[in-house]
C-alpha cells in the first residue's frame, strides 16, 4: 500500500508540472496576434497525415529518417506497456492486461514492444553517436551552444537507459516467472510475493539478458525486477516534466503545428491588410476617402510588421515552441551555405527563447517593457538582410515550421516604421518611386535596347 500511494504520489506531482508548463506555454503563443488557419480543413488534415504522422519530409534524408520512425513508432506503442505499468503502480497488480484472459495476444504484444524497445536503443545509440563522433556540420553551428547540445543528448541518453530497464525489467520477470512455475510443479510452497509473477509474456529480446540475472537468488531478482520498475517509470514521469523545456517538445506540438501550417505556396507573401485596403482605395476611382469611420483616437496605433515576439502571430510563436533544432533549414539556407550570418534554426530558437523571457515578465498578463526586443537583442539586422527568401528552410523542416514569415516582418519593422534598410535596397526603393522599376533608368530609355538589335 505504501509503494501504491508513493506512487500515486510521483504521478500527481508530475502531471502538475507538466499541466503547469503547458499552461505557460499556451499563455505564451497567445500573445502573439491572431491569424485565422480554420480554413480548408481537409488540407489541412491531409498535410497532418502526411508530414506529421506519415513523416513524409523526415524520410527525405533516409538514414536519420528511418531511425527517427524506428523511435517515433517505438515511442507510441511501448506506451501501451506504460499503461500497463501505471495500472500496476495504482492498484498494486502485476501484469494487468495477462490477466484479462488474451494471452497471446498479451504475448504477441509484449514480444514486439521488446522487438521495438531494441530498435529504439539502438537507433538512440547511432544518434549518439552522429551528434559527438561524427562530425556532422548541422549539429556543430554557433548556435547549438551548451545547453542545446546537452539536450540532445540527456534525452538520448534517457531513451537508452529506459529501453535498457525496460528489458532487465522483463528479463528477471521471465526468470521469476519460471522459478515460480517449476516450484509450484514440484509442489513447493510459493511465497505470496513470487506468486505475482504468473506466466504471462514473450521476451524476444529480454531472453539474452537472462544469462546476466539467472544465477541470482529469488529475493535479489525480485529485487532487481522491481528496481528496474521503478526506474523505468520515475524515468518516463521525469521525461514528462523535462519534455515542455526541451526542444523534444515537438513528439507533442508536430502534429498541430502542420494542421496549422501555411497551405498557400511557399513563395508567396502575404500582404499587410492595412496597406492593401490603402492601395485598393486608391485604385478604385469612385471610392470616397471620406466614407470609412473616423478612426478610434484611444485605439493602439497599427504596427507594420514585427519588433518583439506579441508582434508576431500566434503561428509563428507555435512554430518557435515546434522547432526540433535538426538543423535541417539552415544546411540548405543559400545565405548560411555562403557564409552569411544567417541561420534560420537560430531564428525559431531566439523567437522562442524571447518569448519565454516575456513570459515570464508578464505584468497583468501584458509584456511590461523590459527594454528588450526580439530585433537586435536577439535577432540582428544583418541576419534579416542576409536571406534570400528562398524558402529553401520551409520546404526542408520536417515539422513545416516557417522562418521566413518572421524574417518578412521584422524586416518590415525596420522599412515601414524606422525606415531603414541597406543601401542597395534604399536605391532601388528610389527607383521604383522615380522610375516606375527597380533600375535606374527612366521609363523614356526603357526601349533604346531595341534601337542597338536593330543597328
């Protein structure tokens, strides 16, 4: 009884981390402003189905991508046996689901749960070593500084360890479940304790790790078995709490986050409605300027593009919490490639760092002014201008997260509000305002390249 309350107890303590951590979270993206993504929803579930679920984008980089399907799968199904645990941990059983009368299927499915536990240990030990053996570019860059190599690889590390429970787990418990066999066989009494470990289970993969327990007593592999428990579990209660810090958020976040993906091409920008209402009023010859209301003298003033983090919307705040930091845009960002300073996983990860330290500052649930600001604080000017647009970063995240959309509006920040940009920019702004075109040559001129072909 007292294992079963301390228990509940771990289970408590962390589903109130972890609620509390979501909270936070979801306070935060909602400071970001709103954007409707509610339309086309069988594009949308399709694209949900097939990046998220189907991993249709991780598999275009095979090796790194088979391996993540081999844990993404493994992740979901051994949660069936987690189930199982927590049951147990509950209400003092053992071995719950044996006990409803399928065991075979009981027997299939602990077989391939152990079949899965070893893929996932060892595609966990090849992660491991591509990030600190194998020199792999993406995984060194100036941003993947202390704490963001550390977080790789504390949670590979984990996995390892709790596949490794996992099957000593089921290695003692197959022996103890033998020795309780043979004794009742034979007639000897069986404690009540060992009669817990009733013959239920297929150890595929456990039965190698037998040899490393069989020669101990009954008392010390009980022992073992239930250590092996416990550490499993707390381990997987522990991963529940680490997650929401950790850019491993994304086995939660992927699958809203291309629901909520961008569904026009990648090229295309969209435009500021209240530049756009200002052209078409412009453009239609009987509109009357005078018509629309008078605007409300205590409303904000409008914002063109974005300086800080509650500028941006909600999507691009998501995104920032998505980002899995594989690296995956910035190998293929052109800018990045050239030696730019760019880097488009550093932008998610400012994004969300300063949207974080907002968060936490929050007055009143407002953003006090901290004299902070997610442009030059965190994201500097030549990092903007370094980008090409391209959309080579979209088209490449595996989670469809978007940096461009947040280059685009602090960039518009900068033109719209401080009027600033680099030179060669400002000279064709002056020429499309003089010239009607980005060069600088007169509308009269445009034609003399004709007159040389026909000299």
């Amino acid at each position: 009884m007292i294992a079963q309350i301390l228990f509940l107890i771990l289970l408590g303590v962390s589903a109130f981390f972890f609620a509390r951590r979501i909270g936070e979270i979801r306070r935060n993206i909602k400071l970001g402003r709103d954007i409707d993504r509610s339309d086309n929803s069988s594009e949308r579930w399709k694209t949900m189905f097939m990046v998220a679920i189907g991993q249709s984008k991780m598999v275009k980089r095979p090796i790194a991508g088979i391996l993540h399907i081999l844990v993404y799968v493994g992740f979901i199904l051994i949660n069936i046996e987690v189930l199982e645990i927590i049951i147990d941990g509950l209400f003092g059983t053992h071995r719950v689901f044996a006990t409803l009368g399928a065991g075979a299927i009981y027997d299939f499915l602990i077989g391939c749960f152990e079949i899965l536990a070893f893929l996932v240990l060892v595609a966990c030990v090849i992660f491991l070593v591509r990030r600190n053996v194998i020199n792999i570019k993406r995984f060194h860059s100036k941003e993947m500084t202390k704490w963001p190599k550390s977080d790789a690889n504390i949670i590979l590390v984990t996995e390892v360890l709790l596949m490794f429970a996992l099957l000593s787990m089921n290695a003692t418990d197959a022996i103890l479940q033998e020795r309780a066999a043979t004794m009742m066989a034979s007639g000897q009494e069986v404690s009540e304790t060992l009669s817990h470990y009733i013959e239920a289970g297929s150890f595929p993969v456990s039965a190698w790790l037998v040899p490393l327990y069989d020669g101990m007593s009954v008392d010390a592999l009980m022992t073992t078995e239930r250590f092996m428990w416990w550490f499993h579990i707390i381990g997987i209660l522990g991963f529940l709490v680490y997650v929401p810090y950790s850019k491993h958020f994304h086995i939660f976040l992927a699958f809203p986050n291309t629901y909520y993906s961008k569904l026009l091409p990648k090229g295309e920008l969209p435009n500021m409605e209240a530049v756009t209402n200002e052209v078409k009023l412009m453009l239609d010859p009987n509109a009357d300027p005078f018509a629309a209301p008078a605007p409300d003298p205590d409303a904000a003033p409008i914002k063109f593009g974005a300086k800080d983090v509650q500028d941006l919307t909600w999507k691009q705040l998501f995104d920032s919490y998505t980002c899995t930091e594989c690296g995956r845009c910035t190998s293929v960002c052109p800018a990045n490639q050239t030696g730019k300073l760019l880097s488009p996983r550093k932008i998610m990860m400012d994004t969300r760092d300063r949207l974080d330290e907002v968060g936490k500052g929050l007055e009143n649930g407002a953003p006090k002014d901290d004299g902070k600001s997610l442009l030059r604080d965190y994201i500097s000017e030549e990092e903007l201008w370094a980008c090409t647009t391209c959309n080579a970063c979209v088209e490449a995240c595996p989670v469809n997260i978007d940096p461009v959309s947040i280059i685009i509006d602090l960039r518009r920040h900068l033109i719209m509000e401080e009027s600033k940009s680099p030179e060669s920019i400002t000279a064709m702004f002056n020429n499309v305002e003089n010239n009607g075109a980005p060069w600088a040559f007169p509308a009269a001129d445009r034609g003399k390249w004709i007159e040389e072909l026909n000299s």
